[in-house]
C-alpha cells in the first residue's frame, strides 16, 4: 500500500473517528470522563501537574490512545514503546488533549509518569470496568489467532461476540477495543502478545478474562526474558486480573501447560490421554479435512467434529480447546460442533488455496520449529499430483537457541515427503551446511528473495504442492504475491475486507 494511499485511509478514519466521538457524547455523555476525573481514578496526584495540564482538567476526553490509525480530537496521547518525542508533537498538532509521558517534553503538555504502558492499561481498565461484556483472552506463543477465530466461530452461534478481524494483540489494540465494547455484545475474544515482560499482565488489567484458554508455550521472545522460566512466569501473570471465578483452559499435553497454573480453576485437554476433561479419539484426514470425536470425561458423552480445509493435526488440540471454551460459556454441545464446522482458514495462517491445480499452503505469520514441523506433516496429508516443494525462512526470536532450532528444522524437512526446499535466510543456509540431507530433496538457498522468488516461479509446476513457511519478518507473503499474484490478491482481498469493516465498526461504534 502507498504512502499516499495509507494518509488518505488515515485521514478518513481519523474524520469518522472524531464525528463518532461528539456523536457519542452528545448522546451518552455519562461515557465520557473530563480529565481530571480519569487522573484522580487512577491515583495521579492533579497538582502535581504543571499549569499548561492543569488548565485542561476540566475538559471532556474522547479517548485513550497511542497515536496511530483511531487517532481522535481531545484525547489522551500515551507515549508507547518507541513512539518518538516527534509524534508526540504530532499528536498535539492534530488535535490530542494532553500526552502521557515519562520525560517533558519542549512545547507539549505532558502528564508525567514512571511507566506509559501500566498507566494506558490503568486508563483503559477504567472503561472496560463500565462494560459487563465476558471477555475469553488466548495466550501462548503460537497459536493465538487460530485458536480466537476458532472460538469466535463456536461461540457466534449464540451470542453477540466482539472479536477483531486480524490479530491485534498488543496493549493499545485490545486498550482500544475496550472503550469501544457496545451495549449488545456478550462476549469478547483477545489474544495476547508476550513480545516484552509485563505485556500480558498489563493487557489482563484491562480485559478482565473470565475465561484464559493457553495455547502451545515455546521459547519465541526469549531473548527479551532470558530464560523459558521467566516466559512461563509471564503467562502466569495473565490470572492476576482475572474474574474470581475464572477459568484456565490447556493442554495436558504440553509439558509447558500441564502444570501451569495453579490457583485457578482449570479445565484440560487431550488428544493422548482420556484423563483429560475433553480428549479426541478416532483422528483421520482425507480430502475434506480433519476428521475426529471429542469424548467428555465427566459425561461419557462423544461428539464428531470435522474441521473443513483443515489438515495439521494440533489443530486438533485448538478444537478441543475451542469446544472446552464453549462449553464453560454455556453454549449448547450440537451448536459448538456446528460452530467448528463453520470454521474457515483466512490470510497466511494454515491457509489453502489454489493457483490453476498448484496448491498453496500458506503458514507464513509465524513460525517456530514445533509449528514448522506442524505444517510440514500437514502438507505431507494433502492429496496432489505432482511434487511437494518447502519454502522456508528463517525463525526469528530464538535467541541462544538459534542454531539448534534451525537444525532441527532441517531434520524436518528431511525426513518429510518433500522433494525440494527454497530456503532465503542465513541461518538455514548455516544449518544446511555440512547437514547429511537424502538424495532425492533438492535444496535451493539464495542470498535475496527476489532471486528466490524469481527461480521458484520457473521450478513450479501446475500439480505441485508449495508451502511457505517462516516467521513474519521473513516476509514470504511477498513471495506468494510474487509467484502467485492472482492467487494471493484473492486472497488478500478476503482477508483484508473484512478488517477494514471491523476498524470502522469499532470507530463507528
């Protein structure tokens, strides 16, 4: 997307943004704060501030924001991760109340604080509070988005739920969401980033779970944390704010999960031991997709599932999770096992579609080994007539585990069904030096992605199989757009859509 595309679609958002605000506060003007109502609730000492604040206190605040695309007139600007001094000044330019510090700054009315991200949490906990919404929150390092859609779809056919269209986990997404939850809604989805220490407890405070479903937990980010027990510690911190009666959702199968949390009220799942509250029994997968039955513990009682264009088998594990979340919300069995069904693949998340008889399975969001294992097997179950060829980038985030993770996802692919791998990335070219590989995998490693993209589109043939792989920063759906154009805008299309009418229904709100 142009830059001169993106300031128009800013622009635009920015006027709805501000139309909405006076709209919503001539209409409701009890959902409104003045400044100085919101400081006092969260502890500020008001005469503390300097005069250039003070004068402002008695003004009425449309909103608590980071400076970004739900920008509006009259609101509280908090300076968040990197945000530069520059945009803050910007901010104010463009209409912002006041900006949320932790250092003056040279022309602009700053509110002071030791940390913006706990006081943003500490703002937006306050709407939340005014909303009696049940919130379900997904935490984990892969799997998040999969395991929301998956739930949405479930918990869609009974109740009114808030669930945003892509994958907007960080703080001030789900803060912005937050003060956006209308009246009908009934239950709200998030999913949470641990990309730094403390994120997750600071999006908790806001969201409230009532319930926390926990996907897979792996080593991603743990050069920010230093050790997989500080990760763990991370997502225990996710039940701090938790509802007194809340509950914890996980797999007995993962030894990160198993024993996880302890203070909570917590419900397993299982596709290894029928110890579990809901285990899967009877897996197959054929053309349609992933065929299985879940078994209640406590009832005796089976139900069958199958999950459409869906061929990875810890997808599996997200159903059960997903059947479980519907299950402690009430939803009645027969509509859980139709919202499964209803459950479609978007984007670059496990997500199938067809260029002429070429098959392309696109996983390119994220990626650690233990899902790049995932998508290898899946793509190994996929019926097509010609060959299966992996393009694999490198995994980012790995931190001193960085060369026994790229190894082992050269052992991947070499005991996998594929014939051929494309690789871009120095790690994998590392790891694939010296490495013993079978005779019958081609291997291709190319120093940029334009000469990998290039040299890919003449191997393809129509009939083959081609999975893309890797962590976002690998940016492979640029290779997909360059060797699939049609397919990919197709795809994008659909993807996107739906994500442009989810940010203007939460402005619009």
């Amino acid at each position: 997307m142009s830059q001169k595309v993106r300031q128009i679609l800013k622009s635009v958002t920015h006027t709805l943004g501000n139309r909405a605000y006076r709209k919503k506060q001539k209409k409701n003007p009890s959902a409104f704060f003045t400044l100085q109502q919101l400081c006092e609730k969260i502890g500020l000492n008001t005469n503390a501030f300097d005069t250039s604040v003070q004068s402002k206190l008695g003004r009425t605040v449309s909103y608590v924001c980071r400076y970004g695309d739900r920008f509006t007139e009259n609101c509280i600007c908090v300076q968040l991760y990197e945000d530069t001094d520059a945009v803050m000044k910007q901010a104010m330019a463009e209409g912002a109340l006041v900006c949320v510090t932790d250092h003056p700054i040279d022309g602009v009315p700053c509110i002071l604080v030791e940390n913006t991200a706990a006081a943003y949490a500490d703002l937006c906990s306050i709407y939340r509070d005014m909303s009696a919404v049940k919130t379900t929150v997904i935490a984990g390092s892969i799997g998040k988005t999969t395991t929301k859609k998956m739930i949405e779809a479930v918990y869609r056919q009974d109740f009114h739920t808030l669930c945003d269209a892509g994958n907007d986990n960080i703080l001030d997404s789900v803060g912005s969401i937050c003060q956006h939850i209308p009246t009908s809604a009934q239950h709200y989805i998030a999913e949470l980033s641990e990309d730094t220490p403390g994120l997750i407890s600071q999006m908790s405070k806001i969201a409230k779970p009532d319930i926390v479903v926990f996907t897979a937990i792996d080593k991603s980010h743990i050069e920010f944390y230093g050790s997989a027990e500080n990760i763990l510690n991370e997502f225990r911190s996710v039940t701090k704010y938790m509802r007194p009666d809340g509950v914890c959702i996980m797999s007995l199968d993962e030894d990160t999960t198993a024993d996880l949390i302890q203070d909570r009220k917590v419900v397993f799942v299982s596709v290894k031991s029928k110890e579990a509250d809901f285990s899967a029994s009877d897996i197959t997968v054929d053309n349609e997709g992933l065929h299985f039955t879940v078994l209640e513990k406590a009832t005796g009682n089976a139900y069958p599932v199958v999950l459409h264009n869906v061929y990875a088998e810890h997808n599996v594990t997200t159903a059960l999770l997903s059947f479980a979340a519907g299950v402690v919300s009430g939803v009645p069995y027969n509509h859980i096992q139709r919202g499964l069904e209803a459950y479609r693949t978007t984007g670059i998340r496990q997500n199938i579609y067809r260029s002429g008889n070429t098959v392309i399975y696109a996983d390119c969001y994220n990626a650690v080994a233990k899902s790049i294992r995932s998508a290898v097997q899946a793509a190994d179950r996929i019926p097509i007539n010609g060959r299966r060829i992996a393009v694999l980038g490198d995994v980012a985030e790995a931190g001193d585990y960085t060369a026994s993770t790229h190894t082992e996802i050269v052992d991947i692919v070499n005991q996998s069904e594929f014939s051929a791998l494309f690789t871009c990335g120095e790690e994998l070219k590392k790891a694939l030096s010296g490495y013993g590989l079978r005779a019958d995998l081609s291997v291709f490693t190319f120093d940029s992605q334009k000469d990998m993209n290039k040299a890919l589109k003449a191997y393809v043939k129509n009939g083959d199989l081609v999975l893309f792989k890797a962590s976002h920063s690998g940016n492979l759906k640029a290779s997909i757009a360059a060797v699939f154009p049609r397919a990919y805008y197709r795809e994008a299309v659909k993807y996107y859509i739906p994500r442009i009418q989810w940010h203007f229904k939460v402005i619009l709100n």
